[in-house]
C-alpha cells in the first residue's frame, strides 16, 4: 500500500488558522489584532508565539485565547505538534505549562479557576452579537435618512446591504442560534426576543453603547500594544470606521 503523505504546512497556513481565532473581549482576530508574535513551521512541529498589550490581562482572557489559537493549528491537516505559548505575560509560565500538559483551565489554575469559562464565552459572544446589530442598523440608517430611527424594529436581514457588515451580524447570529433567514428581524436581544415597539429607540442606544464600548477597547489595546512593542503596528488590521473614525492613541511614558 503507497503511504499518502500530507504537504507539509506553511507559515500562510498557520496564520491562517489563527485569523479565525478571535480575542474574546475585543470580537476580533488575533491577527488583526496584532497578538501573533511569530509564527515557526518545521517539519515536525509547529511553534506560535502570542503577545498581549499588557503583562496583566485577565488570566482567564489569555487562556481562552491561547487555548484556542492551539486547537485552531492542531486541526490543520499535518500539523504535527504544536506548540502555542503566551510570552511576557503574569501568568505565562502557568498558562503555558497547563496548555503543553492538557490540563484544561481549571487543571491550570485550580482553585483560582471559575467553574467554567462557558459562560464568559457566551457572555462576550451575546456582546459581540449585539455590536453587530447596532454597526448594521446604523449603516441601514445612514443610508436611508428619510426613515426615524424607530424603523430599525422593522427590518429584516433581508432588507440589509449584502456586504461584510451584514455578513458579520449573520455570523454572530449563527453563533448564538439566533435565525439567519432573510425574514427575521434583525433587532433582537441575544435571547431572540424582540423589544416592544416603544423600546426600538432605547433598544438600539444601548446597542450603541456596547459597539462604542468594544471599538474603543479594540482602539486602546492596539495603541497599548504598539507602546509596549515597537513596531507591532505593522501587524495590526485596523478596524475600519469610516463614518466615525477612532483618533490615534498615544500613550505616554
């Protein structure tokens, strides 16, 4: 029998993989975000070293990040082993050595450990649906002037520009099990209730708040990253904000 070897991965590949891991906080890639700090391919193992804008980012954020930047490169055809650690970090030589030994979370930390960081994952997806919504109604909004604010309770995903926005929000959708139907209404609590017709403007500033909130977190950890690594702007994608552009970060000395 002719043995069927498996092309051995690239660093493209790898990188790759880990665009599709997101920070859990800020809703976006890792990559974008400029936390991959180098990436090695042999022909045995796979090296990925990952970087945080601060030494003291909440543990249990480094490790859902680290832990699925590994699981993202282990499932890539031929990747043999892989070595995933957080440099620079409190908390780097627990984080790493639970992750090489397996330990899960709560083998890493014990008694520090939540019970499970399920619900802190759920928690920043009902966010990252909700900054979704409110960055798509806004665009339909702006693009239709004449219509009130209230009318956003009316729209269906169907209405929506076909463009990365709208394919975001339906992302984030899909995560929560929420419909993804051209039929459903677009505004939605992460439950899948809708608010009633009085609460569609209130509804849609507390949505808002939480996008403002995200962006302005994703726009300060960057300019952090930058400070505290020279030159880690040129691995950074910004987030584009063409209506409301974020102003350059400076953090001082």
């Amino acid at each position: 029998m002719t043995a069927i070897l498996t092309p051995q991965l690239t660093e493209t590949d790898v990188r790759r993989a880990l665009g599709t891991v997101v920070d859990p906080e800020l809703d976006e890639p890792i990559t974008d975000l400029g936390f991959v700090r180098s990436v090695g391919v042999s022909a045995d193992v796979v090296e990925v070293h990952l970087r945080l804008p601060t030494s003291f980012c909440a543990p249990n954020f480094a490790w859902l990040m680290v832990s699925d930047a590994r699981d993202a490169v282990r499932a890539l055809p031929g990747a043999g082993r892989v070595v995933v650690e957080l440099d620079d970090h409190h908390d780097s030589d627990l984080i790493n050595a639970g992750l090489a030994a397996d330990a899960g979370y709560r083998g890493t930390f014990g008694h520090e450990a939540e019970d499970s960081l399920d619900e802190l994952r759920a928690t920043f997806q009902r966010k990252a649906h909700t900054a979704a919504m409110e960055r798509a109604l806004t665009a339909w909004l702006r693009a239709h002037p004449d219509r009130p604010e209230t009318a956003a309770g009316d729209l269906r995903l169907g209405d929506l520009a076909d463009d990365a926005t709208t394919a975001a929000l339906v992302a984030r959708r899909a995560v929560l099990g929420l419909p993804v139907d051209p039929a459903s209404p677009v505004l939605l609590a992460p439950d899948g209730s809708r608010p009633a017709a009085g609460a569609v403007a209130l509804t849609l500033r507390k949505a808002r708040s939480v996008r403002i909130s995200v962006d302005g977190n994703a726009h300060f950890c960057r300019g952090l990253l930058g400070t505290r690594y020279p030159g880690a702007e040129a691995d950074q994608t910004p987030r584009p904000s063409p209506d409301h552009p974020l102003l350059p970060l400076e953090v001082l000395p």
